[in-house]
C-alpha cells in the first residue's frame, strides 16, 4: 500500500516516534486538521472527525489561541526581513526587544538585585541546562569551586536534559532509568499542599530544609525549585511563604535562587510570574512554553548582574553554552507579540475567567469514588485520583490515559491525563462557557472510565458538555 492510500496515522505509526510513549502500532493517535481559537479539528484512525476544545493549550504554551492574527502577523513580518541568523558576533532587532521586554517584565522588589541579563535558549530543558552551569560557573569564579550540587524540592520536574533530570524528583523522575549518569543532588521535602498547610506545617518544613542547607553548604552552588505550582511533577500547589523560607536560606548560605517559571510564567497562576505570590526575586530565573504564545520553541535564562558579571570576570571569561538557533529571530519576533498582547493587562481578567469556570465545572468531580482531590489555582484545574497503592504513589498509573483521552474527545475536550492526574491548562481566551465546558467532559471523561459517582443526581448537573 502507498503512502497516499494509507491514512496518516497509518503512517506516522510506521515511522515517529512520540513523546514519553513506545515505539508502537497501535499508539492511540488523532490527526490535526485544523486549529483555530481554543478548537482543534481532529481526525481519528477510522476517519472520524471530531472538534474539541483544547484544554491543555499543546502543552501549557497556546496562551492567546491558535491562529492569533496578531502572532500570525508578527511570524509573516519577520519572515519577509529574515528567518534566521546566527547569534554569535551578530545581533538584530527582535533579539535585543525581546531581552528588553523580559527584564522590564521579571519580577522586582525593593532591596533585591534585578534581573538584567538574558541568554536565549532552544527550549525550557536547554535553560535550565544554561541556568545550572551559570550557577556553578558563578560559584567557581566566586572562590567557592567545590558548591557544584543543588538542593531541589521533591515533587519537583526541571526538564528531560540531563542536568534538569538530575534535579527533577529523585522517584518520580528519571534516575532509576540512568543510574550512575545524574548528578547525585541534595533533595528537601515537598513543601506542604497550600490547601491545607497550617502555620506548624511550614514551619516544620523550613526547619528541615534549613538543616539540609547548613549540612550541605559547603558543597552547594544554588537551590531550584518551581514557584508555588510544580508542574508535571503532580500538578502540586503550596504556599507562596516556602518560595520566601527558600530565598531566605539561600541568602544565609550563599547559594544562588533559581526559579523555574517555565510552566508557572505569563500569568498562568494569576500572577504574571509565580515568584511574585512571595515577592521574591531570584538570582537566576528561567521561562519558555508560553513565551511565544505556542508558535515557536524559545526559552529564556534571566538572570542579576552580579551573577552575570562574577561569571564573566571568572578564569573561563564567559558562560559557556551557545546553541545554533540561540535568539533565532522569528521566534523572538513572535515572542515579542505574545509579550506585547500580556503588556495589555487583559490576561488578569482571563486567568481569573477560567480559574472561576474550571472551580465550578470541576466540583462534581469531588462525588466521585476514585477521585482523591480536585483543585484549581489560576487558570489550572486538576482532578487528581487515588494512586493503585495509596502506600507508594509512584506504583503504577492511577489514570488509564487512553481511555480517559478518548472518553474525553467524544465529549468534545482535548486532555492529556499523567499517572493520576486528569488536568486542564486552558487558553486564555477561553470564555467562561468553554473553560466549563472543558471541565464538564474531564468530570464525564473520569466517572465513564473510572467509576460511577456516590451521588448521580449531583454529578449529572455537571457533567454535560
């Protein structure tokens, strides 16, 4: 059979290779035919079409919808300048924009250096990767060449890069698959869950991260964590005073803070940066995803002065990462339009639409027997179920993903459940009648595959899309 006669699914299964999955046939896959606004028109492995609401914006990055006519125009504007050109001995317009609108934008307070200097990097993973080199290269120039570890949060996830699994969760993560590979780094616990935590949780919490610190000191150049959400490593929320304890022990010790705002960056948590819920300013911060609003890969590292000049005065001269489409001016153009629509201040008032929206379309949620906790901080909603060993919840996927993503699709939503969690990270322009709506076939998605509902009557009521 050709290639023409076979259906693209057909032949994407011969040949890719998808994210996190095997290298299968029968890889449950649905074809993109269309995208527009917070819709996806999709085709399934029998010809059916089906149009969803997308619910995780492709990974956390659509923020202002797909075919935004003021990205489009921004992407076809640069493409008729140029597309690309190296960034070592050269620099151009879009570039040095975009530097400029990430340091005006970066979170302040007073007393605390700014951030004011910024390397451009492929991918959330790739700054990351330049944020944690930054970090030792400023701890060796600073006298200190043996702080080379870092002291992570459990819970937390950095990137699939090397040095990113290296301080991703130490279970949950990747280390067991590359033993000997991954840094051997420094781990505190998981900050308690800030729906619950109390003024003694806190406390006992910064007293343990306090003792590894003061143990540790010696051999450490920096503390990473995600500001108040931890993304993919359990959709996890906690209080915005343990972003404060950690900049506090940072400072006792002279490590350096670096904050991951890859998936907390842009107002996804109803601040525009998830270190402001504390009023803390790193020393080094890292975005990416929503950056260009979906339409290009870019990250960014920001990062002090001091950081950037220490490393710069050290015996290497410079930082010593580059990759070949660092600053690529397309994707900085694009950038710069996603920035430009966020400097409007119209975001506040969306995240706070849908935040509302996924609260009440997720509640039924809570009648059900196999869901352990639904939750929502800006505009991210999550219904988390009971692991298969409530004793180890790294045993086993809770969630049947295939099925539950199915379930969803006839329900006209989009997910991407992981382990045992069901979550939405909706566009920004979601009206609040989508965001709803999106809610209502993840809550119908998990009672069909997952159990009936303790309550039928008060579930119905929220369930259809």
């Amino acid at each position: 059979m050709s290639s023409t006669q076979r259906s693209l699914i057909q032949r994407d299964r011969a040949s890719l290779w998808h994210p996190y999955a095997p290298a299968s046939g029968d890889l449950p896959l649905w074809e993109v035919e269309a995208a527009d606004g917070v819709r996806l028109r999709l085709r399934d492995d029998d010809g059916g079409r089906h149009q969803v609401l997308d619910a995780m914006s492709s990974w956390w990055s659509v923020i202002h919808g797909y075919r935004n006519p003021f990205l489009d125009a921004a992407a076809k504007r640069q493409i008729d300048a140029f597309s690309h050109v190296m960034f070592g001995g050269l620099t151009h317009g879009p570039a040095v924009e975009l530097a400029e609108r990430l340091v005006s934008m970066a979170p302040s307070a007073e007393g605390r250096p700014r951030l004011e200097r910024v390397f451009l990097a492929d991918s959330g993973s790739i700054s990351v990767e330049v944020a944690l080199k930054l970090a030792v290269q400023f701890q060796t120039a600073a006298g200190r060449p043996k702080r080379q570890r870092f002291l992570s949060l459990r819970g937390g996830y950095h990137g699939d890069t090397f040095a990113a699994m290296g301080v991703c969760d130490p279970v949950d993560g990747m280390h067991s698959a590359f033993p000997g590979l991954l840094a051997a780094n420094v781990f505190a616990p998981r900050p308690p869950a800030a729906a619950t935590a109390t003024a003694e949780d806190i406390g006992q919490w910064r007293a343990e991260v306090e003792v590894l610190a003061a143990r540790h000191s010696d051999e450490l150049a920096a503390i990473i964590a995600e500001p108040v959400l931890q993304g993919a490593g359990g959709m996890f929320a906690y209080p915005a005073e343990c972003v404060r304890i950690l900049r506090e022990i940072a400072d006792r010790h002279g490590l350096l803070l670096i904050l991951d705002e890859i998936a907390t960056g842009f107002g996804r948590t109803g601040e525009l940066f998830a270190a402001s819920h504390a009023g803390v300013v790193p020393d080094i911060m890292c975005v990416g995803k929503a950056l260009t609003g979906g339409y290009l890969t870019l990250a960014a590292m920001l990062c002090t002065r001091e950081v950037a000049g220490t490393v710069s005065r050290g015996a290497a001269g410079a930082l010593l990462h580059g990759p070949t489409f660092m600053g690529n001016p397309l994707a900085c153009a694009v950038a710069n339009a996603s920035l430009g629509i966020l400097d409007g201040g119209a975001w506040r008032a969306d995240v706070a639409r849908v935040g509302a929206a996924l609260e009440a379309g997720l509640a039924p949620a809570r009648e059900l027997d196999a869901v352990a906790d639904v939750r929502t901080i800006g505009a991210v909603g999550v219904i988390e179920l009971h692991c298969p060993n409530e004793g180890d919840p790294n045993e086993g996927d809770a969630v049947d993903v295939a099925a539950v993503t199915r379930a969803a699709v006839a329900h006209g939503v989009w997910v991407r459940p992981f382990r045992n969690l069901v979550y939405a990270m909706p566009p920004y322009i979601s009206t609040a009648a989508e965001a709803g709506a999106m809610a209502a076939g993840m809550v119908a998605a998990v009672a069909e595959v997952h159990g009936v509902a303790r309550s039928a009557a008060t579930l119905a009521a929220g369930v259809r899309p």
